[in-house]
C-alpha cells in the first residue's frame, strides 16, 4: 500500500504581526524539536500528546499536521489506522485510515486552523488512494470551553469535515449508535477500488440487511 507523504506548508497572518505555519505532514524528527501549546491537554497532557504525535508520524501510514507558532505546536491533527480494539480494523483494510484527533490551543481558536490543517492533509492529492473516515462523539466534545450546545457543536463539527470532502455515513456501530449526535463521516478518494468501497461497507454495517 502507497502511503503518499508529501509535505505541504502554508504561512497563515493573523492579526497582523501574528504569523503561523500549517505544515504536514511532519516528520518524526522534526516534531522531536517542537513543543506543545500548554492547553493543548484535550486527550493527554500537552508532554504526552507531543510523544504520542512523534510515535504516530513514526508509523507507515502515520501524518500528523500541525499548526505552529515558531516551533510551538498551536494545533494538530492526526491520521493513522483504526485501534485493533475497534470495529473499524476489523476488516484488516489497508487503504482505510482514521482521521483521529484534532485540537486547537485556547487562544488560537476562531481563525479557523482546524479547516485549514485538515484541507492541506488532503493536498496534492495525497489521500485519494485512500478512504478516509472520523467517529464523532459528543462525549469528546469542548462544550464547556466553546458555550455551545451538543447540536451546534455538531453542525460545527460537520462543517469541518465538509470543507475536505467528507460527508455523513449512517453505520450501526453500538457506540455512533448509542447518541443521535454521535455521527461517521467518511471522504473516498478518487483512486479507491469498488472492491474496497464494499469492504468497508461490510465493515460499517454488521447487520447485513441494512445496507
């Protein structure tokens, strides 16, 4: 399986003197010498998500985007495999990678670095040999931090991953299942075969019936 990893960078100005870099995806070593905003703590401690991110962009199909201030990681996202544990590996699928997390430091928010990390994964038409899927969960959600309700928070979070392509899948996965806002979207690239389509059909779907 190809896993196509060619480095994309944009300069984003804000505010005027305020100057960010969205770059990936980044390689191992050069996420070694970068730091973590300290409110990036959504999953893990901001020390813990940095060794995470370096051990995800060690693996084959592992990227890992970033937004930077200098070398401060001010927001990221991550693609890998599905976790073995998950219904989404059952399949063993090579070409079907998980958008995981994605976060963006307190003070960064509202200039819309979530959409623009995740339109430059997709750049150069990286991922079109790929399906690209996110389970989103509302349990994962910032309400708190973001005043916003758990249906807005949804509208907000689909609008995201609309501005790459991505769209609503329905599944009968017991956990997506288990809260109306909870919700798959999924993006197929160009290049996917139908026979993968299929499998991943097979995949979101247990009850044969339904689809």
């Amino acid at each position: 399986m190809e896993h196509r990893k060619r480095l994309q960078r944009e300069q984003l100005a804000i505010q005027g003197s305020l100057e960010l870099i969205i770059e990936g995806p980044v390689p191992p070593d050069r996420l070694i010498g970068m730091s973590m905003h300290k409110t990036l703590d959504a999953f893990r401690r901001p020390q813990e998500q940095h060794d995470a991110l370096v051990e995800i962009a060690v693996l084959p199909e592992g990227r890992i985007i970033v937004a930077r201030e200098g070398d401060e990681i001010v927001g990221y996202v991550t693609f890998h495999y599905a976790d073995e544990l998950e219904r989404w590996s059952e399949g063993g699928m090579l070409d079907l990678i998980e958008l995981g997390a994605i976060e963006v430091a307190d003070d960064y928010r509202g200039y819309g670095l979530g959409k623009r990390m995740i339109q430059l994964a997709f750049a150069d038409e990286q991922l079109e040999n790929m399906i690209v899927f996110t389970t989103e969960y509302y349990w994962h959600w910032d309400l708190e931090g973001t005043k916003l309700n758990v249906w807005d928070y949804r509208k907000m979070m689909e609008k995201l991953m609309q501005s790459a392509g991505m769209i609503w899948f329905a599944t009968d996965d017991p956990e997506i299942c288990s809260h109306p806002a909870n919700c798959l979207m999924v993006r197929i690239g160009k290049e996917v075969p139908l026979s993968s389509v299929e499998h991943f059909d097979r995949v979101r779907f247990r009850q044969r019936f339904m689809y």
